[in-house]
C-alpha cells in the first residue's frame, strides 16, 4: 500500500512538473501579432462611446 503511495505521488510530480515546463516554454516563445481588438472586462461604455471613468 506505501509503495502503490508513494508511485501515485510521483506520477503527480512528474505530471505537475512537465504541464509546469510546457506552459513556461509557451509562455516565453511568444509571437508578437498585432491585434484588431482588445476586451476589458468590466468596464462600461457610456451611448456616445466614451469610456467611463
């Protein structure tokens, strides 16, 4: 039973730490793309189309 224990918690591990290098990798070789539209979450937009303070 320790053993079946102490396998599950290194295949955790080794599952944590390869998703962990995959996202920074992905994260550091990024594309600089210029976009057409940016979306603020939140945020009004009063009938004449300013943003409100």
């Amino acid at each position: 039973m320790k053993k079946i224990v102490i396998i599950l918690i290194g295949l955790a591990l080794t599952f944590f730490v390869i998703h962990t290098i995959a996202i920074t990798i992905d994260g550091l070789t990024d594309e600089n793309e210029r976009s057409e539209v940016g979306v603020v979450l939140g945020n009004k937009v009063k009938e004449d189309g300013t943003p409100s303070a």
